[in-house]
C-alpha cells in the first residue's frame, strides 16, 4: 500500500494539468488551417507557414500525452496506489517523484523499458 502523499502533490499535479490545458488551447490556434492562396501569399511564406503548422501541431500532441500521464497519476494518487510502480508494484523512488510527478515506473523498470 503507498504512503498517504502529502496535499502538495495532488495540488502539483492539478497546477501543472491546468497549465498543460492553457498551453493545448493556445497551440490549436498555432496548428490552425494554412491558408494557401497564391494570391496573398508567396510559395516560400506558405512553406514556412505548413511547417509552423507542423510543429505546432507535433506540440500539441507531446502536451495531449503530458494531460494524459497526469491524469493517470491524479487517478494513481486518488486510488491509493501513487507512488507504486505500475510495472514491478515496488516503491517508486522519492526523488524520481520530485522530478516528474506523474513517473509510473521506479529507476529499474523506467531503466529496463529504454533498452533498446
């Protein structure tokens, strides 16, 4: 069973969800249709305009999957099992926590899964 987790995580997470929210507003209006109307537009502005587009919307999806590990984590946290490796079901380092509130893994299981 984890450890009852201080009020201060749960209020991180929630921040940090909220903040991640704001900046998935914002980037859908960067990864808006480009409009591509050789009248008002040279060719190289629309290059550049479908490659902004491009980054905006490959931001977008890094900060939808971001949402998606926090939430994972609130429901962990509000399930009692926070800081439970979701892999081995051993502790989750405390530092790990520090550094990425939403980790799932401990340092062996995150070690074990980046190998190639």
């Amino acid at each position: 069973m984890a450890k009852q987790q201080p009020v201060s995580t749960e209020r991180r997470l929630r921040d940090e969800l909220r903040n991640i929210d704001d900046a998935i507003a914002e980037s859908g209006q960067s990864a808006a249709i480009v409009e591509l109307d050789q009248s008002s537009v040279g060719r190289v502005s629309r290059i550049d305009a479908l490659q902004q587009q491009a980054i905006a919307q490959a931001a977008g999806e890094r900060l939808k999957l971001r949402q998606r590990k926090l939430e994972a984590a609130l429901a962990r946290l509000q399930a009692g099992s926070y800081s439970i490796c979701c892999d081995c079901g051993g502790e989750v380092e405390r530092r790990r926590l520090d550094a990425d509130p939403a980790t799932p893994f401990c340092n062996e299981c995150a070690a074990e899964r980046e190998k190639p």
